[in-house]
C-alpha cells in the first residue's frame, strides 16, 4: 500500500489533536483526504488550520458526520481504500459517562464500520485505540522486571471499579471493532497511543498537553511516572500501518517512559527561567516502572522523536496560544 497515484482515504474526527497532524501528513504524501467533522458551517475557526494546509485546497475534502447517528459515515467512507478512526471523545473526568464517553466512542466505532463494509471499497481500517486499552488490569506496573506489551488487555470491571470511564471507553470501542472486523472480515489496525504531547495545529487544547501545563504550574509533582510520545510520531505511525502490508493487529505507540521528576528537570534545563516544581507531593521513594516493548512498533517508527524536543515544542506552541507566559 503506498500514496502513488493519489489514493483516496478519510480521517474521522480530522479537528482533533492526533487527526490534524495525520492530515497534514496524509496530504504531503499525496493523498486526497475526505475528512469528518461534526460541523463544517458551525465549526468554521475549528477548520482554518486544516484548509490552510498545503494541498487542502485541492485534495482535501470537509464532509459532516456524527458518532453516534447510523449511517452518518457512507459518505465520507465512499470511494476510500483506507479510513483512519480516531474521532472519540477525550475526557478525563465525566459526569454522564455513557453519554459524554460510552456511547460516542463504540457506537461511533461500530457506525464507521458498518460504513466500510456497505460500500465495500475499503482495503484497511486503521483505528486510534490508547495505552488505556492495555495497562488497567490489576497488574503492578511499578515493577522493572515486567514488560508490557500489545497482549496485555485492560480489565473493564476493573475500569468500571476505579470510574475510569475514558480508559473503559476505548477498551470496548476496541474490543467491538476487533468482534466486528473478525465477523465481516475487515483489515484492521489498532494504534494505542500513551500520553501525546507536542505541538498542536488546532487552537484547541488537547488533554494530555493541559497536563503538562497543570504539573508545571503545580507547586510540588505527583510521584509517578508516565509516558509520553510525540504527536508527529503518533501521526506518522498512522500512516506507515495503512501503508506498510504486513501491519497487522496491535500496536502500543509509547516513545519514553519516566518518573515525572525526570520530565520537570528537563523543562528546567530547557526554561531556566520557569518555575518548575521540584518537591515530590509525598516522602516515599520515587516508585520505578514496568517496561513497555516497543519491539513491534518499530516496524512502524524507526525512531521516536527525543522527549526534549517534544517538550521543547509543546511549550513552544503553548506560549504561541498565549495559554503559558
């Protein structure tokens, strides 16, 4: 599977953090990309950094789509060889989460699917599933001697024990697509992302870059350790599993992976000037973590890019929005 000859694919959510840098790279690499929003009228200052994009005039193509209505996606999916899900909300807290979360994320994911398999012209679906989908099972993840890879499943009872509704929704949004795709026979590719960072095309602020922002401003850090990949990474990982034949199954997409500690010396050495926290919150040992494999990923992305430039960027980008001085 390669771009020649101006294939045709769609990008679901195509406003969104991960989805706009998709675009972007889906149009360098000559593609005509037909791109679902929930309103292109409505959304007009959500857009302008997609219609800005180089080639957007001539191969990009906006079209209104909504999660959860049947049917929404036949014409965006119409005369796709590849469709790249990655439309479900992203939201840390809810209040109604079968609404806010449930809902749109498995019936948004089973709508675009019933799609491809109605117009029948898709070769491969590749769909942004999380980390959440892995690492929520009960299992230590403070241990350096166990090694997390694309087998580890996340518990959905245990998700619904700690109202961990996000993680819950992109566990079952995936296992649905998985019972879906094996039933009618789809080629399908799921993408688990960790923490994105880095800088963003839309105006908006993703999640995992407020997080950023909020442990920078905080007066002490928490003691855990996260990890974190770079947006561009994520994007380009997108592209190589519709592109590259032999892609198949899961893929955790996790660049670095450290204590937070690490990550505001980092900034501190990057922004001598910030005022970075460097009191842990408690007087417990900096806990250590598992090891996540990025053996089959690297099919995909040959080389993550460094975490000092990803941070570099991220608040680069944020200072550019004027949320951080």
């Amino acid at each position: 599977m390669s771009s020649e000859g101006n294939k045709v694919v769609c990008v679901s959510g195509a406003t969104g953090f991960i989805a706009s840098w998709l675009v972007k790279l889906l149009l360098q690499h000559g593609y005509t990309v037909k791109a679902s929003i929930r309103n292109p009228i409505d959304d007009s200052k959500k857009i302008e950094h997609l219609v800005s994009l180089d080639g957007a005039k001539e191969r990009l193509h906006l079209i209104k789509a909504n999660l959860i209505e049947d049917g929404s996606f036949d014409e965006v999916v119409d005369g796709c060889e590849g469709v790249f899900h990655t439309a479900s909300p992203v939201l840390f807290s809810s209040t109604d989460p079968k609404k806010e979360l449930l809902d749109p994320a498995v019936k948004g994911t089973l709508n675009i699917l019933r799609s491809c398999v109605k117009l029948g012209c898709v070769k491969r679906v590749v769909l942004t599933s999380s980390m959440a989908a892995v690492m929520y099972n009960g299992k230590s993840l403070n241990n350096p001697n166990v090694v997390l890879d694309e087998t580890w499943f996340s518990d959905p009872l245990y998700c619904e024990e700690l109202k961990s509704w996000y993680a819950l929704s992109k566990i079952l949004a995936e296992k649905a697509a998985w019972e879906f795709a094996k039933e009618n026979k789809i080629d399908l590719v799921t993408l688990l992302p960790t923490f994105v960072i880095g800088p963003a095309l839309s105006p908006t602020l993703c999640q995992s870059v407020e997080m950023i922002l909020n442990q920078i401003k905080a007066q002490t850090f928490p003691n855990r350790v996260y990890s974190y990949v770079d947006v561009r990474d994520v994007a380009l990982a997108h592209l190589q599993a519709f592109e590259v034949a032999s892609a198949n199954g899961r893929y955790c997409l996790v660049g670095h992976t450290l204590h937070i500690s690490k990550v505001m010396k980092i900034l501190k050495e990057l922004y001598p000037a910030l005022t970075i926290p460097e009191k842990c919150e408690d007087d417990m040992p900096l806990i250590t973590s598992c090891q996540i494999s990025n053996e089959k990923v690297m099919n995909l992305v040959k080389n993550f890019i460094p975490l000092e430039v990803s941070l570099h960027d991220t608040i680069e980008d944020l200072k550019a929005k004027g949320l951080f001085h």
